[in-house]
C-alpha cells in the first residue's frame, strides 16, 4: 500500500482494501508501510463505510486477525459513532450482532470477546430509555436459544457469560457526562437481582464445566465495581470460597474473592463480612500445607484473601466485639502469613502483603475510645510484640554465600522489603513505645555481653536495624537505653559489610541523640572515621559524619582536627565516588562553620589547597573528557562545602540547662568565605576560559556562587562587581541558563541594597539585550535560555520595579518576546511567562512604558491566553494562566472588556469545541471578578474543559 493510500477517498474504504492493509500491517517488515497501513485503518474505521465492511470482515472463511479487525471495528463504531446509525436500523444492529456473538461462541475467543463488547457498548447506548430490558432479554434469548443459530447450549452459555463479564467494564471504559454515567450505573446495577441467582446456579452445578464456573467468578468480580449490594452476593461469594479447593480455579477464585471484599462500600453489609470470618479461617489447613510443600502460590492467594478482609474491614469487623476471638484468630492468621518460613523474596513473596493490615489494625484500635480501646490494647499488644520478634526475623540476610549467589533483582527487592519492614517497625513503636526499645536492647546486650551466646552476626545487625528504624524518625531523646547502645557499638565485632553498614546508620540516627549528649561522641566518633577509609561503607559511613557533623556541629571543637585529618586523608586519594565527596564536604561546611571566626580561614585553606593546585594544574592543559570530569568533581566539592558553611547560623533548641556548648561564631567582616571566593576567583576565571562552551562545567562554576548567595546573602557584597563582570563575559561569550539563573539570586538579594546594586543592574541589562537578540533569531532552539529569561524578569518587576523606568530596558521588546514564550510547548518555560505576565501587569499604572504597550497590544496577550486556556497549554497551568486574566482585569478593566467582545466573536477561537454562547458567559464571568482569585482559576479550570471537549466526562475529575 503506498503512502498515499492516507489520504484516499470514502470510497476506497472497500472490504479488499482493508484486507489488504491488514496484511501490510501484520507481516510487511518495513516499520514504516506499517505505519502507512495503521494509519489507513484507523481511518477506515472512522468512516461511514465502516457500518458495512465490518460485517463482509466477519465471514466464518476470514482468518482471525480480519475477524478481530472487523469486531473491533464495528465497537469503534457503536461506541464512538453511535448517532451516524438511524434509529430504525438500531434493531436490525442489534439481531445481527447477537447472531455473530453465537456464531463466535466456540472462538477464536479474541473475536467472541471483542463482539460482546460492542453488544454491551450497544446495551449501554439503549439503556434504559430505548431498551430498557435489555439484560433480561438478552439473558433470555442466550438461555433459551431462541432466533439463534449456530451454537449449541454450552456455546451460548458460554456467549453470555462473555458478555456479563465485559457489560461493566464497557461501562468503566465508556466515555459519557457525569449524570449519564450515574443513571446507567443505577440502571445495570439494578439487573443484578436477576443476574446474581443465574450465576449462582451455574456455579452449583455439578456438571458445569470448569470454563463456565471461571466465567462465572470472573462475572462476580466485573459486576462488584458496579458497587452492587454485597448483602445480595452473599451466597455467590460463599460460593467461590468452595472453589479455592480446585486447583485449576484457584487463581480466578481468589481474584474474585479479593475483588468482592475490597469494594469501598462493602462495610455496609457487616452481617455479612462477619460471615465470611469463618470462611477465611476454615482456609488455614490448606494455607499450611501449602507452606509445608513448598505451593507459594496456594499460599500467597490464601494470604490475599485473608489481608483483604482483615485490612478493607478492620473497623467493621473490630465493632463487632461479640466476635473478637474470630477476629483474634484472623489477626493470628495474618501473622503467620507475615512470618512464613523461608528467604524473601526467593523463597516466599507473601509476607510484603500483610504489612499494610499492621498499621490499619492499630490505628483502627487507637481510634476507639474508653473501655473498647482498653480492652483491644489487652488482646493485642501482646501479639504486636510477637509482630516485632517476627519482623526482625525477616530482616535478617541469608548467609554470606546465599546472599552472593542472589540476582541483583533480589537484592533491590529486598532492601525495599526491608524498608518497609523498618517502617511498620516506626509505626508501631507508637503502640508499645520504650518497652519495644528496652527488649531490643535487652536481646542486643546479651549476645554481646553473654560469651556463651555464640549469635550470627546476622542477629545483631537485625536488632541494630530495629534500633534504626525506630530513631530514624522517632525522638528517643527521653529512652534509657540509647546510652547503652552507644556503650554497646564499640563492642560489635564487624565481620561483614552488611553489619557494618548498619552500625554506620544507626549511628546516624542517633545524631540528634548526640548533640544533647555530646560526651559521648568520643566514644563513637572513632567508629565512623576508621569506617570512611572501606570503600564499601562509603554511603553509610559519609552519610553518618555529615548527619553527625549537622547535628552536633557546636560540640566538634574537641575532635575537628580527627575529623578534618580523616575527611581530607579519604578525599586525596579518593576512596569514595563523586557523590559520598560531596557528603563529605557538606559534613566539614557544618563542622567549620560551627568553629571559632579566627580558626576558620586557618582550617579552610589546607583543606582546599591540594583540589585548588589540581584544579590550576588541569587549567594548563587541553581540554579533555578526562580533564572535564575531574574540574566538576572538584568544582562540585567547593559548591558542597560552601552549601554549608554558615558562620552566622545559631544553634537551635538550647536551653540553659543544656550541656554548654561553644557560642556561635559573631559576624566575620570579611567573611571566611568571600575570601576564600576572592582567591579562587581568578582559578575560575581560568577553567572558564577554556571551558565556556560547555554547560556543564559553566553550570558547576555557577553552582559555587548560587550556594555561596544562598548561604551568605548580604555578607557576598564584596563579591558582587567581580560576579557581575564574570557572568556578562559569561554570557556575552556563550549564552546559557545557568547565568541567567544566577543573575537572579543577585536581583532577589540585593536589590534592596543601593550601594551594591550598580553593578547587578548593568549586568541585567547586557544579559538582557543578548538574550532580546536571541529572541529575533531561533529561540525556540533554547527553551531553557528562555524559561530563565522570564524567570529573572518576573523576579526584577517584583523585587526591583524601579527599573523598568530606564530607557534602557526595552520593554515592548520585552513585551513581545513574553508573547512568544506562551507558545512554547515546555510547561516550566510556559509557567514562567505567566509568572512574568502576572507581575508586568501589576505595573500598568507606575511604570508607563507598561501601560503603553498594553494599550497598544495587550489585545496580543489577551488572544494568547486563551489559546493557552483553549488547549494549546497544559489544563495542569490553568491556575497560572488565571492568575494573568485577573491581574488584566483588576488593573485593566475596560481595556480587557473590549479585547474580549472582539476576539471572542472570532470563528472556532479559541477552539471550534465552544459556542458563541459559552464564550460569551465566559466573558462576562471573568470581567465580574476582580478580587477573587479562587472563582477566576474555577471559572478558568470550566471554560478549558468546555474547550476541550472534556466538561462532564471522568476526565474532568482529573483536573
């Protein structure tokens, strides 16, 4: 088929033809005839020929793939289509479509299935004005045969469970305004009385063949999402408990029964949800020898089923008192399956799906209140102690061997499994409290202390990983026994690497434990620099002493020559990858910054001097991939300890009673920092010379003074004339975001400050009238060049107005380029120049340049707006594009009147899915408001679905 087959005429939508591009599509090797042929088809099957052709398409001699084209195509057709067909033709559709559902009874069952679909996409279009009795009769047309030919009563049976279980997932799939959607739900939900009892029977059967009984369960679970009463299903559910003990119906019984007990509204029928308690726990001989014999999927269903009513009806079943001990024994039941034996996730994949049950469990008794809770505490904080011993267990690494003969997949799967364990184990700390502390510590000093307990390591890292989670999140600054522990580290006889990693973090979690401890650093500190120099603990050891160094900065002084001698030892002969350097670095901005002013400089530069003399001497030679790596790594250093180098930060939370501490640093003039800055500045100066084409060096230059501004704000005005200057070379040399971005912290910090803004204004201007010239050339080649752009000119007209009041700051240029920024696609460039919109509008009235060129062609602004709002934006920017219409309205009411009256009576604009009417109500809701700014992004968010054809559908709900 040739290309230009695309464009043909109706008429060559022909049977032949569609065969034809059927089998270009299905066996043509060129991808891109393929993609001719896809397009063809999908065209075919928007075409009025398509009532027709689908039927020729469907012949008993047509080989599958054309039979399943022509079903698919005749449910394009009813569901997208539906109002081409005269409604005296609906019957006719529907005999002929019900003959081919029997025809295709005995397969291929891809077509059988496709068929029914649009049979239930028909039903859904009939319902219930036209043919309200639609279930009923089809029902009774599979049942009794009647006006059928061509399947026998097994094939019908068959037909019509096909389309019992699609007709509710075409009504989830189907696309229809919302009051529609609930009148056929309440319309298909109100057959199930008279199809519940069908399939019940069906089930019971005792001659009924294992492929009717699966269709039936499967018709139970299609039918629940349409939130049908549980109450009535009863005998249908209990049904498919018996099910579960065929082997070949396991799987499809449990799906149904997970389906069921998981509807949100099945709390309703609590009657019956306490029935099926018994149903569950009758399940637990086949759930252990499943566990004896290895069967991880029989168990893995069982424990599904027994999660999915314990966790979706904790509540219900828990107010039922007078049946606590079947709910205990169900509670007992999942903790079993939490603790089955074997490795996860290579010998079992169950025990991950109970965890979520834990936390609804004790929230649900906590929410109680009185007596109940009392009582419910007695019955399971005893069992929550178990869940903790069981949980550990399950933590623990397989041996050295087992674990080095795991697949990388396992691995990753079970540091996520035992993430989640150390989160239940924080959760449920709330329930037990210290005396879940005091039991871990209890464990941990006896196989520490006792020499006739000979433990695995693999017990103590699991009692350190409970210790762990629990201090990672909670404050254990009140437990007893967090001294001991600290005792107790040292003492760890570190064999492994999996042990050590967990002595390094459970260290860190302890670093706020530390600062109001600090004699005790002296005990663990060693632990944490010994383990830097082990590659293999680079994460957990680097991670560890900058948690330390955050926490316990003010208590360092005594140990900061260890640390800073470990730290830089490390470094030199990089022992860590580029990441753990960075952590590293932060740790000793925190440890410096925390030092007396005049120990600063003298602990900076040794720790600088040998990356800044590798830095100059890479300066000196020709640029390679080698050298590039090498000069952002070390650039990536500095920027990291300046991030944290915050002389003026103050210690938080001390009281008088607290240990003393060093006093924070008074205010150093000049600060340690800029004249760290002034003598590195010329290095930089150097790298950029011979790098400046490529962003990512220049973008890691950049990085060093936006965290050098961030941590130092006012105290950097020394820096800002060198800054200013080096950023225009910059820029003038090679545009690039980064210095655009840069600029802009300059604009927000000092704009307030008279005596140092000289040179950040300049420099505003000349980045200006660059980038205003890359704007008359390719600007849609640099989206991030101009997403930075409106960025930084939304920041001046907030911060520094004033300036546009210079001459020598075009502001029509300004204007317009804005313009062109609002059709960018990107979503960060395009939210930018609202944001910049929203605040140039805000100075129509002070600033004139503004006011004019708003009234000469803010109509141009207008139009772009609502092309935005009209589709051609994200509907997730609405809110942005809102904020820009009300500003317009608020400062310029009658200018905006008159641009609405006019470009709203343009033709399809601002899309051909909104009549004159609606834009006009649209028009006159937006000039109403000017204050409210809720009401303008709601009658925003409605005129964009109207423009996109979405008001009233489940899109909507989306938005």
């Amino acid at each position: 088929m040739e290309s230009s087959t695309v464009q043909a005429a109706d008429s060559e939508f022909t049977v032949e033809a569609v065969e034809r591009a059927l089998h270009q599509l299905f066996y043509d090797p060129d991808m891109a005839q393929k993609n001719v042929a896809q397009k063809w088809l999908t065209q075919a099957q928007m075409s009025p020929q398509a009532w027709h052709f689908c039927w020729s398409l469907l012949r008993q001699e047509k080989v599958p793939e054309v039979q399943f084209f022509g079903a698919s195509t005749l449910h394009a057709k009813i569901s997208r289509n539906w109002t081409e067909l005269p409604a005296e033709q609906h019957m006719s559709l529907r005999t002929q479509l019900i003959g081919q559902v029997c025809q295709f009874a005995g397969g291929p069952k891809m077509v059988l299935t496709r068929l029914c679909v649009a049979l239930a996409s028909l039903v859904l279009h009939t319902v219930p004005d036209t043919w309200p009795t639609a279930v009923h009769d089809l029902l009774q047309t599979f049942q009794t045969g009647q006006g059928i030919v061509g399947a026998d009563g097994r094939g019908r049976c068959l037909a019509m469970l096909e389309l019992l279980a699609v007709l509710p997932e075409e009504f989830q799939n189907c696309r229809v305004p919302a009051p529609r959607r609930t009148q056929l739900r309440s319309t298909l939900a109100g057959e199930w009385s008279s199809v519940c009892p069908l399939l019940q029977q069906l089930l019971r059967q005792a001659d009924s063949p294992t492929q009717v009984r699966m269709r039936v369960l499967q018709c139970l679970a299609s039918w629940m999402a349409l939130d049908v009463s549980l109450g009535e299903s009863e005998g249908l559910l209990q049904d498919s408990f018996t099910m579960l003990s065929h082997p070949e119906l396991f799987d499809t019984a449990v799906e149904t029964i997970v389906t069921t007990i998981s509807q949100p509204d099945s709390h309703r029928f609590a009657d019956t949800l306490v029935k099926l308690v018994p149903l569950v726990l009758g399940l637990q001989d086949q759930l252990r020898k499943a566990v004896e014999t290895g069967d991880m999927e029989t168990s893995h269903g069982i424990c599904r089923i027994a999660v999915a009513l314990g966790d979706t009806h904790c509540r219900t079943l828990l107010e039922h008192v007078d049946q606590w001990q079947g709910f205990q024994a169900l509670v007992n039941m999942i903790l079993f399956c939490t603790g089955l034996p074997g490795q996860y996730p290579v010998d079992e994949t169950t025990s991950s799906l109970t965890l979520t049950f834990w936390y609804t469990l004790q929230d649900d008794i906590l929410s109680f209140e009185g007596d109940r809770q009392a009582l419910y505490l007695q019955v399971y904080r005893p069992l929550y102690f178990q869940l903790v011993n069981v949980l550990l267990h399950k933590s623990h690494f397989p041996s050295d061997e087992g674990y080095a003969s795991w697949s990388s997949d396992d691995k990753e799967q079970f540091r996520i499994y035992r993430i989640d364990i150390s989160d239940t184990l924080m959760y449920v700390y709330d329930l037990l409290g210290p005396e879940m502390l005091r039991g871990l510590y209890d464990r941990l000093g006896r196989h520490l202390t006792d020499p006739s307990r000979a433990a695995a390591w693999q017990d103590i890292e699991a009692l350190l990983f409970g210790f762990q989670s629990i201090a990672e999140t909670v404050d254990v600054s009140d437990s007893d026994v967090i001294p001991g522990l600290i005792g107790l580290i040292p003492l760890i006889n570190v064999t492994n690497v999996e042990l050590a990693e967990t002595v390094m973090y459970t260290i860190g979690s302890l670093g706020e434990w530390l600062a109001d401890h600090p004699v005790m650093l002296g005990g663990i500190l060693p632990v944490v620099l010994q383990a830097l120099s082990n590659p293999d603990l680079s994460v957990s050891s680097s991670s560890a002493l900058k948690r330390i160094c955050r926490e316990c900065r003010y208590s360092l002084q005594p140990h900061a020559d260890n640390i800073l001698a470990a730290t830089q030892d490390v470094l030199v002969k990089q022992i860590h990858k580029s990441t753990q350097c960075m952590w590293l670095m932060q740790a000793l901005g925190f440890l410096i910054s925390a030092l007396p002013g005049e120990q600063i400089l003298g602990k900076l530069l040794p720790l600088l001097s040998p990356h800044l003399q590798q830095l100059e001497n890479l300066t000196k030679e020709m640029p390679s991939p080698s050298n590039k790596s090498t000069i952002v790594h070390i650039l990536g250093l500095l920027s990291s300890l300046l991030t944290t180098l915050d002389t003026n930060a103050e210690p938080l939370g001390l009281d008088d009673m607290a240990i003393a501490r060093p006093a924070a640093p008074t205010h150093l003039d000049p600060h340690p920092v800029v004249v760290v800055l002034q003598q590195f500045f010329p290095l930089i100066q150097a790298v950029l010379s011979k790098w400046l084409n490529d962003s990512e060096v220049v973008e890691a230059a950049c990085a060093i003074f936006d965290k050098s501004l961030r941590t130092l704000l006012s105290s950097f005005a020394p820096l800002v004339p060198q800054l200013s200057e080096l950023v225009g070379q910059m820029y003038g040399a090679i545009p690039q975001a980064a210095a655009l971005e840069l600029t802009r912290q300059l604009v927000h910090i000092f704009s307030g400050e008279k005596e140092h803004f000289g040179p950040v204004k300049s420099l505003l201007e000349l980045l200006s009238s660059i980038t205003l010239s890359i704007f008359q050339q390719e600007p849609r080649d640099h989206p991030d060049i101009v997403d930075s752009f409106m960025r930084l000119h939304a920041q001046v007209l907030k911060r520094k107005a004033e300036l546009y009041l210079s001459e020598t700051l075009d502001i029509k240029a300004l204007f317009y380029c804005g313009i062109l920024s609002l059709k960018f696609p990107e979503k960060p460039t395009m939210k930018s120049t609202c944001l910049f919109f929203t605040e140039l509008v805000s100075h129509c009235e002070d600033i004139p340049a503004v006011g004019e060129v708003l009234q000469e062609d803010g109509k141009l602004l207008l139009q772009g707006l609502l092309e935005g709002i009209g589709g051609l934006a994200p509907r997730s920017l609405m809110e942005y594009f809102a904020e820009v219409l009300l500003g317009l309205n608020r400062h310029c009411h009658s200018l905006l009147s008159g641009w609405m009256q006019e470009v709203m009576l343009i033709p399809n604009f601002p899309s051909a899915q909104v009549s004159l009417e609606q834009k006009q109500t649209f028009s006159q809701q937006v000039l109403r408001e000017q204050t409210n700014k809720r009401r303008v992004r709601e009658i925003v968010r409605d005129f964009s679905l109207q423009c996109r054809g979405l008001q009233g559908t489940e899109y909507a709900g989306d938005y």
